[in-house]
C-alpha cells in the first residue's frame, strides 16, 4: 500500500521538472498535469504538459517521494518543428524546441 497520495506525487513532479528545466516561476502555470496513475504499489507515473500543446514529459515518482531523474519526453512533432511555440514565453519555447530536436538539457 502507498504511503504517498496522487496528489503529492503531481506536486512532487511538477516542482522537479520545473526545477530541471529552468522554468521561470512566472512561467510555470502554463505547465499541468495531465494524468496521473498508480504503477505498481511503489510509484506513480505522472504526465505533464502544457496543455495547448502536443508535448509531454512522464515522469516516476516513488512512493519516497523522490522523483526519477530520467524521465521521458514524448512528442508527436516533428523535429525543428516549432512554429506553435512563439505565443509562449521564451524559457518555454527554447525548452520544448529542445526537447522535440532531442537535445539534452
């Protein structure tokens, strides 16, 4: 049984991935979560994304409360695809070109 709720697992991710990619507090709202499921009886496996765009990180949080380092970053476009980007702030739009072209962080 998990001692760590959906909901703290969703606000354990979104602060480490925002922590990891830079993301300017001012800039982190447009950043949700998109879904959130129990994976096993010692992690959750949380999506999250901007929710205006295609992208989306997933991301394992163990029932510990830490996040795994390596999370994974999906994506149907296609690379130097980033047209859609320019509405959004810079930190975002530089982060999400990165992330489609496959270059690390």
């Amino acid at each position: 049984m998990m001692t760590l709720g959906s909901t703290d697992a969703e606000t354990l991710a979104i602060e480490f991935l925002m922590s990891d990619l830079d993301i300017p507090a001012v800039d982190q709202d447009f950043f949700a979560v998109l879904a959130t499921r129990e994976s096993g009886s010692t992690w959750y496996t949380v999506e999250i994304g901007v929710p205006e765009l295609p992208d989306k990180w997933v991301l394992q949080v163990f029932d510990t409360g830490q996040c795994d380092p390596c999370y994974t970053f999906i994506s149907p476009m296609p690379k130097g695809e980033d047209a859609d980007l320019k509405e959004f702030p810079e930190r975002i739009a530089e982060v999400l070109a990165m992330e489609r072209q496959g270059i690390s962080l």
